[in-house]
C-alpha cells in the first residue's frame, strides 16, 4: 500500500508536529529536573500565544483551538502557580487580560535556556538550514500581534 499515513517519507507538517512534540516534551522535562513545577503540553502551548500586552482568554481560546471555559480552567490553575495573572482590560469595560507574572517571566526566561541547550544537541548545519527556511514563512495569521 502506497500514500498512506505510515510511508517512509512522511509529510514535513507530521515532521514538523512531531519535532516539536519533542521539544516540547524534553523541555518539559528538564524544566521539572531545574525544579519548576510540571506543566502540561497544553500549558506550555497557552504560554507560546501570550503577547507582550496581555491577550483575552476568548483570543487565547481561540488561538489553542480549545472552548473559553476550558481556556479559563487551564489559566486559572496557571494563576494558581504564581506564573499567570487576569488584569482589568484598558480597552474594554469589565474585560480581563491575561498577563505574566515576574514570576511566569522567569519560567520564560528559563524555558528559552532549556530550549537553546535542546538545540546545541542537534547538528548545527541542520539547526541553520532549518532556521532560514521557516524564517521565510509566515507562520501564523497573528504572529504580527
């Protein structure tokens, strides 16, 4: 059977999800060794979608894929670790921002270490290629945000 999920040449998205499974995971992992609490994937995908400004839950809701209540759970338990926090939205009347704390900053700062050390273990010429190719794209609709 030819074409099918399995082939030995999969399709550079599947590559690319899995990749950065891993590097999500192994991440995970060495963040928990340094002594920070254990996230979830979808805890560490939350903090990939914060923006400098704070960001709503229903726009992180819908950048995760995920429903609003569900959205508001992870960040409420994400405000409970001390890295999150919900301020009043300068924009709007009664709205919530959801911002990092020095805190959730510091576990930032930490994670991109991780994520750089990650990085010195594959080959460097790889690395490079990799880089300059997906710095052509544009890789998501609110990247500009």
């Amino acid at each position: 059977m030819s074409g099918g999920p399995f082939d030995a040449e999969a399709p550079l998205a599947r590559l690319m999800l899995l990749a950065s499974r891993w590097f999500d995971a192994q991440s995970r992992e060495l963040l928990a060794q340094r002594g920070w609490p254990r996230l979830s994937a979808a805890q560490t995908l939350l903090f990939a979608q914060l923006l400098p400004g704070g960001i709503t839950v229903a726009e992180l809701a819908r950048r995760l894929g995920t429903s609003r209540q569900a959205t508001h759970e992870m960040v409420r338990g994400l405000v409970s670790l001390g890295f999150l926090e919900l301020a009043d939205d300068p924009r709007r009347r009664g709205g919530r921002l959801v911002h990092l704390t020095p805190y959730g900053h510091e576990l930032v700062a930490d994670s991109y270490t991780v994520l750089r050390q990650l990085e010195t273990t594959l080959p460097t010429r790889h690395m490079d290629a990799l880089r300059k190719a997906l710095g052509t794209l544009r890789l998501s609709p609110y990247e500009q945000s």
